[in-house]
C-alpha cells in the first residue's frame, strides 16, 4: 500500500476507490495515489457528486473545507477524507 494512505482501513480504502471509480466514471484501475483530477477528467461537479455518494454510504456529512477543496490528487482527497470520516465518527 502507498504510504500516503496509510492509516486508512483496507476495507474503507477499496469502498472509496469503488465510489470514485463509479462516480467519477473512470476505471478502478486508474486511481492511483499520484494520479491527479485533472488527468482523469473528473472535475469539481464530479467532486461534489462523489462526496455527496461518500456521504450516502458512511452516513457520515463531509465538510469541503480548504483542505479538501485543494487535493489535487486521489491520494491527497482520500488521505484528507479519511480525517473527515474519523472526525465525523468521533
């Protein structure tokens, strides 16, 4: 596993990358914790699309702060929403 995303459980991990995958309708395979938003083509309309299905399945209300809002990259939007989750479950 990337060190970028460690921390973050296994399961939640491969429950994420599905959503975003399908979402964001790009392949599983190309989510990679260095590949950027825009070189997948997913934009900030598919962000908010992709939070709002994140949200749906954690049950959990995810906050697009300055931090989340800046991840340019899947590692950094999931290593910062895996804070958010933890912090909503808290």
């Amino acid at each position: 596993m990337d060190k970028m995303l460690e921390g973050i459980e296994p399961d939640t991990l491969e429950r994420l990358l599905d959503l975003v995958a399908k979402e964001g309708m790009v392949e599983r395979d190309a989510l990679k914790p260095d590949a950027s938003f825009e070189d997948l083509g997913i934009e900030s309309a598919d962000m908010v699309v992709i939070l709002m299905a994140i949200e749906e399945e954690f049950g959990v209300y995810i906050p697009v702060d300055g931090e989340l809002a800046e991840a340019t990259t899947v590692g950094d939007f999931l290593k910062v929403l895996s804070e958010r989750m933890k912090e909503g479950a808290a």
